[in-house]
C-alpha cells in the first residue's frame, strides 16, 4: 500500500541559511488515524476502536465511549436509558460554561458525563451507569451525582444489582461546592441499596480520580478495574507538587491497588460481560431463593442414595499415633492446603483481594464459590507447596490485613446470605514487627467479635495446624471439624515448652501435655467431628476425604440455613459460652 496516496500534502517553508525552500509534508485525512496517549505512536482510528479501544502496538488501554461500553457488556437490544436530558442549573453563574457544556453535548453527542439506565448482562437484570471522559474529563457535577442518584434509587426500589463504571478527573470545578455534595448524595443513595441487601459491583476505569474516587467509585461491595487504570484521590502531579519527588513507577495504578488492598480484581476488556456475568449469577441465589434451592438440592442428593449423615466418632484410633506424631503429620510436607480443598469441593471459585485499608495478605484466600448450586464464601488460611510459595504466603501466618480481609469477606457473605466455610492451618498469626504496628491484636480481636454474631452460617474446618488466636480468628463457628491428624493448641509445642520449662528440646512431651490432637479435642468438647485420614494423606489420597466432607457439608447447610437468625446466633454463643 502506498501510503503517501492516502495523506494530502500541505504546504511547508524551510529556511536554509537566505534561501526559502518550499515544500509539501503529508497531513492524515481528518480521522484517520490517532496518536495513543501511552506510547505516542499514530495508530489508525478503525483499527483501535475494532480492538475494543486498546492500542495495538502497546496494549495500552485507551478511553472507550459510553455507548460502546454499554454495548460491549449488555445482551444486544437490552439497553433502556434513563434520564436523558437532565438541566445543568450552573450554580456560580459561570459565563462560559453553559456553552461548553453546550458545544460538548453537540461534539459527543451526550447529554452529560454519564450515561445510565437498565439493561441485562447474561441473564441478569441490572441498573447499569456508564462515565465517558469525552466530556469534561467526566467530572462530577449536579446532573452526573442526580443521574447516578437516580439510578441508585431506582434500583434499590425495583431490587436490582448497580453496575458502575467510574471514569472522572474529580469534581467539577465550575460547579464550586454544589459539585462536593453529590459525593454525600451518591454515598448516601448507595447506603440505602446495601441496607436493603443489594448488590453494587464498582467498575474502575482510566482515570478514575477525586472526588469520584472518594466516593461511589470506592463503595463497591465488589471492586474491579482495568489493566494500568490510574486510581487514586489525588492526582500524581498534584502528590508530587506537594512532596517535591517522583512518584515510582506504577504508583496509583490498579496494579498497585491491588496488592495495597483497595481492587478485588483486574479484569481484562475482552472479558469483562464473562466477569460481571459470573458475578451476577453467584449473587443471583441469594436470600430465601438459595435456602428453597439448598433444601431442593439436598433432598434430591439423598433421594439418590449419595447422601450419607455425619460420621459417628470412633475414637479406637486415637491411641495409634502419639501426639508428637500427629503434630509432625499435621505440619508434613505433601499434605493437602488451603487451595486444595477449595478446588476440591467448590466450582467456580472467584477469588476476593485486600482488606480496603491497607493490603492483600496472601496468607489467606477468600472469595466466593458454588456448591451444590448454592453460593458460598470460601475462606482458607493458605500454606505453601514449597518454598517459594511458603515465601509468598508467609509461611500460612497471616498479617492484620489477611484476617481484616476475611472479615470484609465474611460481612459480605452476611449481607447476601451465603454460609462461610473456612479452612483453618496455620502455625499461628504471624509475630512480626510490622504486624504490631499494623495491629496484629485488634484485627483478630473483631474477628472474634463480629463472627459471634454474624447472621449467617458459619463452618471452620481444621485441615493441618490450628495455632493459637490465629486460628481461632477463623473458628469462631457453629461448628468445627478437624481431620484426624489436625492439631490445635494455645501455641506450638516447642513454644509451650520454652515457656513453661525453658527448654524447647521439650516438645514431645509438652505435644502429649497440651491435649492437642482431634481425639483430645473432640472429648473436650472444642470441635464436633473428627473426619478419618488415610494411612498416607496426600493429594492423590485426598479424593476420598472431599468425597466425605462434601456429604457432611451439604448436611451442615440443610440444617443451619433453615434456623431462624435469632436461633442460630443463640446457638453460636452457647457453644463458646459452656467452654
């Protein structure tokens, strides 16, 4: 292709010493092509809006229209906008600004810097809201906090999901104060929504700062972004004015806000509807629709005979081993951990990050699965198959933000009714410094507090090592189980004897003295069952034991989701309150 056929030429002078030179520099048609904002190089414009608005040559993600968006995650035809047409009232009587406004409402053809409205994504009915940065860096003024509002409001009135997907250099300068309380008008709206159990799913995009960012696009009982977003309340010129230094490469990015704790994932374009899709179904079976189904799925499971009731305990075998035997078996190198069991029982996990203060520990795993047709939170305290993956996972001792990351988790699942089963191993929360200063006691301390009355079902099963608060942040629960050669203790065995008798060589005997082993625990009362291990557990052992635990958890929630709250809190609180 020649490309010098496509360009017209304009007329250029260059100066060489006295001469003149006249010459022509060729000029791309009007829309041809576009420079990408991340790489700098021209692209042509068909060719990136085909690409879904990502540049090809970089993979940078460019800004897409409102509209396109709209069109890119909703099931064809579904879309029906609402509140188009909205009057901008210009608050500080600004000269010029009804007529930028004007002339951005003629070049984009929007109305304002949202578009929202209702529409279907999969099978899933949902109140979706759209920025476009195309018009005024999608600020938020009056009409964008009404139009949100609105749509908030009406969602929470007809019972639906809220989709958003935020885009704003922040407030609307030219609205002054009227501009900052549509942040409080936005936030409170969404209140309400959440009050009345309903899901709101936050969509970051690029950029997403200000007052936004404080704001509805912060709310999101689930947080997600694209690839490289800019997220952040501040602006990177504005941080680095105010502290004179260059910010670090990928700072405020939604990379970074993922390990800081602030994004539960990052979700490529081309797979977004595929992600909201399978969000929306999960909480689709929600509240008294999930317990009819759970009692349906149950029965029809016993019907085909696959249903066995929970085993009697038989304590013949708790004599075959010793303490100090069961405690090397419960810390043994090729014994399943936390992700085995969660890909061993559940379908379609879709793991949770962070804490929203500070981190993502990944210490512990969280997220929300299947079973059975029923949704679930899964949480499980995560040891490592080697060392690298011990480095990662601190060795399965969590930080403050790992059990503050469980809790968010667990107070999710309280609002849309779904059961939480954690799988409890660790050695104990980790004893760091930098825990302390992050708040290592609190952390666990309102774990325990928020658990005992949490109106849901609560399951903790001891796969390994059970040590300490650590452990018990994660069993406070209607019932626990532990598996044969689980342990769980007040501290290790070596730290028992350190203590006590100075001499950690000791741990032996202090493994006999603690009364640590799943038999010793199930005659004092601390867990409900004790579930048979093979001579030899490992993963190629492990089927068996998922085969029975799934049986016993199906019966669990038969039983649990069908108590009234006020039953199954006072349950709770009478099995600690006789120990």
């Amino acid at each position: 292709m020649d490309l010098n056929r496509m360009f017209k030429k304009t007329s250029i002078r260059r100066s060489s010493g006295h001469q003149v030179e006249e010459g022509k520099r060729p000029e791309a048609p009007k829309g041809l092509l576009k420079k990408c904002n991340k790489c700098g190089k021209g692209i042509f414009t068909e060719e990136y809006k085909n690409n879904l608005y990502i540049c090809p040559k970089c993979g940078g993600y460019l800004r897409m229209p409102a509209y396109e968006r709209i069109a890119l995650v909703t099931e064809e035809g579904s879309f029906e906008e609402w509140d188009r047409g909205l009057v901008n009232t210009n608050p500080l009587r600004m000269k010029e600004y009804p007529d930028k406004v004007k002339h951005l409402q003629e070049k984009t053809g929007l109305d304002e810097a949202v578009v929202t409205g209702k529409a279907r994504i999969g099978e899933n009915e949902v109140v979706l809201m759209v920025m476009d940065g195309r018009f005024m860096t999608a600020s938020m003024g009056a009409v964008v906090g009404e139009k949100i509002t609105r749509g908030i409001e009406r969602a929470t009135k007809e019972k639906l999901p809220v989709v958003i997907f935020a885009c704003s250099g922040g407030a609307r300068m030219q609205e002054g104060m009227t501009s900052l309380m549509q942040m409080a008008k936005t936030s409170a709206a969404l209140q309400r929504h959440s009050d009345a159990g309903l899901l709101y799913i936050s969509v970051f995009t690029d950029p997403t700062t200000g007052g936004v960012t404080a704001s509805f696009a912060s709310l999101g009982d689930i947080v997600l972004a694209e690839p490289k977003a800019l997220i952040g309340f501040a602006g990177p010129r504005v941080i680095e004015q105010t502290i004179h230094q260059k910010l670090p490469k990928g700072f405020q990015r939604s990379e970074f806000l993922l390990d800081h704790g602030f994004v539960d994932r990052i979700v490529e374009r081309q797979n977004m509807k595929e992600e909201l899709c399978h969000l929306l179904d999960l909480h689709r079976n929600s509240g008294d629709t999930a317990v009819r189904e759970l009692q349906e799925i149950s029965d029809a499971v016993k019907k085909q005979g696959k249903y066995k009731a929970p085993y009697k305990v038989s304590t013949e075998h708790a004599k075959d081993k010793t303490a100090w035997e069961r405690v090397g078996l419960a810390r043994a190198k090729g014994r399943p951990v936390g992700e085995d069991y969660i890909h061993g029982l559940f379908d379609n996990f879709v793991e949770f990050h962070g804490d929203r203060y500070f981190g993502d520990d990944h210490a512990i795993c969280g997220g929300i699965a299947m079973f059975h047709g029923q949704p679930v939170t899964v949480i499980a305290q995560m040891k490592g198959k080697n060392t690298q993956e011990n480095m990662e996972r601190n060795f399965g001792m969590p930080m403050p933000e790992g059990y503050r990351k469980a809790l968010r988790l667990m107070k999710q699942a309280e609002k849309f009714h779904r059961p939480i089963i954690c799988f409890v191993d660790t050695p104990g929360a980790f004893p760091g410094m930098e825990a302390e200063e992050r708040g290592q006691g609190e952390a666990i301390a309102s774990n325990l507090f928020h658990m005992s009355d949490l109106k849901t079902p609560i399951l903790s099963v001891l796969i390994g090592e059970g040590g300490s608060g650590g452990a018990l942040a994660m069993a406070v629960a209607d019932e626990v189980w532990a598996l044969e050669n689980a342990i769980y203790s007040i501290l290790s065995p070596e730290g028992f004897a350190s203590i006590l008798w100075k001499d950690a060589s000791l741990a032996e005997k202090a493994a006999k003295a603690m009364k640590l082993t799943s038999y010793d625990l199930y005659k004092a009362g601390f867990v409900e069952t004790i579930i048979p291990e093979p001579e030899t557990y490992t993963l190629e052992t492990m089927l068996e034991i998922c085969e029975h635990l799934d049986e016993m958890i199906c019966a669990f929630l038969k039983e649990k989701m069908n108590l009234p709250e006020e039953e199954l809190i006072e349950a709770r609180y009478a099995r600690f309150r006789r120990m």
